[in-house]
C-alpha cells in the first residue's frame, strides 16, 4: 500500500467514526427523552393509586341483616 492509499483510508475511517458518533448521540438523546416520559408515567401511576387507595380507605364491607 502506498502512503496515499493509507492516509484514504484514514480518511474514510475517520468519516465512518463521526458518522457513527452522531448516531450514538442521536440514540443517547432518544433514550434519555424516553426515560423522561417514562418517569412523567410511573408519578402519574402513582397518583392514581393514592387516589384509588384514598376511595378504599373508607370501604366498609356491607353485612346482611340476620346474616352470620
């Protein structure tokens, strides 16, 4: 291989690894927006069972008159 042929292919290999860098920074940002939704879900489902375990606080269980 001559000299030329090698700073080539140090070329592409460096093109190759920015190309690959702006793919992983584009999934990075996708999982952490998917993190962020995902942490926005969980606060919501918490909500919602302190208010359902709110509604059961006051549950009593009916009875039947003569019943055992």
């Amino acid at each position: 291989m001559t000299a030329e042929a090698l700073q080539a292919i140090a070329k592409d290999l460096k093109d190759d690894m920015k190309e690959l860098n702006e793919h992983w920074e584009g999934t990075a940002e996708l999982l952490t927006d998917i993190a962020d939704d995902w942490d926005g879900v969980d606060d919501d489902q918490a909500k919602a069972f302190d208010t359902i375990g709110g509604d059961l606080g006051g549950f009593t269980v009916p009875t039947i008159a003569g019943g055992a």
